[in-house]
C-alpha cells in the first residue's frame, strides 16, 4: 500500500516558486528521507503533507484519499477546518523548533491532543503518556516544563507528543537542526528505534550519514524540483545525477 502520494506538487511564496512539480510515492512502513541544500523546498513539501501549506497545483493523499481537498466535478474544493483537523490526527509532526507550549508541563503537552479528541478516558490517556516519554527516555521529565529541559529532551518530548494520537505517518523537519552538536545524537536515536516499528517516517535531514543508515529511500530537491530518488544506498553512495553528485561532496 502506498501511504504517501504526490502529484505535481507546485506551491509559490509570491513571485518564488518553492515547489515545481514534485511527484513521489513512499509505501507503507517505509522510512524516507528528503535531503538538499537549504530552499530546496523540502521542509515545504513536508507540511504539505497534513496541509499546513496548501498547493497552487497538485495533490497529496494519504493511504489512497486526498489531503485537504475533495474532489467534485473534476475540480479540487478545500475541505472544512474540521475535516481538515481530523486528517491531521492521523499525522505526527516533529519542528525544528520543538513547538511545545510553555505552560504545559511535558505530560501535559503529550496528552493535550488526545485528551482534546476524547477517545479514552483520561486515566488511560495520561498512562500511555507517561508510557511515550518513558519509550524516548525522559519520564523522569514528566511533570518540568519545557524551559526545565535540554534542546534534546525537549526534542524527544515533542517526538512522544507526535506519538501519543497512534499517527499512521510522522514528519520530522529538521529535528536536529535546532540542537547543540553533542544532543544530536539522543534524538536521533529515538528516530533510529522509530525507524524498526513499521511506522511511515519521512524525514527532512542534513544528517548525510544518518539518512544513509535509516532511510529505505532518499529523495533529493534543489530549486523546488525533485532531482533523484531511489533507495538510500544508491542515491546517496552511487548517486547519478550530477547535481546530486555535487551536492553530496560537499557535505560528506
């Protein structure tokens, strides 16, 4: 099955056009990278996947049905906010910049979404919160605030919220880049164990080497257009095209 689906993605910020044309698939329980140099368009593509950014031309579906839109008389309408909430539960996003609300404690913020949705009871809720931040290694966090954390720790709370609605898929843009050089590490490592879980994960990286070791497939952007893809190993260690090529000797 493929979970992700996209079709002459084409999306402008005034006169510059970030996306032109992108199309890609990545099955279900694949982990997939998207790498290139910064404005590539790669951290857009991304939210246009749960339509945080919504396309001038093309399409996204999710497991075979449209994100954001329907389809009616051969044209492409946008969806009500609600629906448009509800097809976002099916998705975990992780920001570079962690986005956890500072008057929350970290508990709080992991079991904010699910306790909004109303699909156990909160008893139950707060347990398998408590469960997520002690699978990414920081439960002993679980009632400080995010000022109290490291950019690490707060990275992987913000990775066990992306979790706590049971998403189908996750997005990480950039989740490293906002951390010091030695903090790294932690939250790729909650990435690395996400990664053998079946989970579709598509990933925005500079990490080179990490994307070689977890991705089943790479895909490259430059100037808003998709380059080369194919599996991970291949593109980045025997890649083609000479953009790619480039690209990769300059930051390996």
């Amino acid at each position: 099955m493929t979970a992700v689906e996209i079709r002459e993605a084409t999306k402008s910020f005034g006169t510059h056009k970030v996306l032109d044309g992108v199309g890609l698939s990545i099955p279900a329980g694949q982990v997939a990278a998207l790498i290139g140099p910064s404005g590539a368009g790669k951290s857009t593509l991304l939210r246009t996947i749960n339509h945080l950014d919504r396309l001038d031309l093309g399409y996204v579906k999710l497991f075979g049905e449209l994100v954001g839109v329907r389809e009616h008389r051969g044209r492409l309408h946008e969806l009500s906010d609600r629906a448009i909430r509800a097809q976002r539960s099916r998705i975990g996003f992780v920001f570079q910049n962690f986005n956890l609300f500072p008057h929350l404690t970290i508990l709080e913020n992991v079991i904010e979404a699910p306790l909004a949705h109303r699909r156990h009871p909160p008893a139950e809720i707060r347990q398998k919160g408590l469960a997520l931040l002690e699978r990414v290694g920081i439960a002993e966090k679980a009632h400080a605030y995010p000022r109290q954390l490291s950019g690490g720790q707060q990275q992987r709370a913000a990775i066990a919220r992306a979790l706590a609605l049971e998403p189908e898929l996750i997005l990480f843009d950039e989740p490293t880049s906002a951390l010091d050089p030695e903090l790294v590490g932690e939250v790729l490592t909650v990435i690395r164990d996400l990664a053998g879980t079946g989970t579709t994960l598509i990933i925005v990286t500079h990490e080179i080497a990490f994307a070689r070791e977890v991705a089943d497939l790479v895909f490259f952007l430059d100037e808003g257009r998709l380059v080369e893809h194919g599996p991970a190993r291949q593109v980045i260690d025997r890649p083609e095209h000479p953009r790619t090529r480039e690209f990769l000797a300059k930051v390996l």
